[in-house]
C-alpha cells in the first residue's frame, strides 16, 4: 500500500542545510535492517528565493 506524507517549510528555514531521508526494511525478525535507502539533499541557499519540491514514492511492500 502506499501511503503519503505532506511536510510543509520554507527554503529560507532550510537554506544552507542538508536534508536526510531514510528508509528502512525490517528483516525476517522485524529488526532494522540494510534493505532501505537514505536520500542527502543540501538546500543552497538562493540569491533570489526558490521553491524545492520532492515527490518520493516509496513501495511498501
């Protein structure tokens, strides 16, 4: 199933900082394990303000 999240900021809040998504796929034993992903995003900071938007699609399964 698929499942989203909205989060709402402005590039003057982020500008100048590095942006971290992570994924991560339970083993057999519901443990953490390495079968996920992360995402590094860094947000320059605009001479002229900017808009940043990221649509991540995510298998659940």
């Amino acid at each position: 199933p698929w499942v989203r999240h909205t989060w709402n900021s402005t590039v003057a809040k982020l500008q100048d900082k590095v942006l971290y998504l992570d994924r991560w796929r339970p083993n057999l034993l519901g443990i953490s394990g390495s079968g996920g992903g992360s995402l590094k995003l860094w947000v320059p900071g605009p001479s002229k303000g900017g808009h940043l938007t990221m649509h991540v699609l995510v298998n659940g399964s």
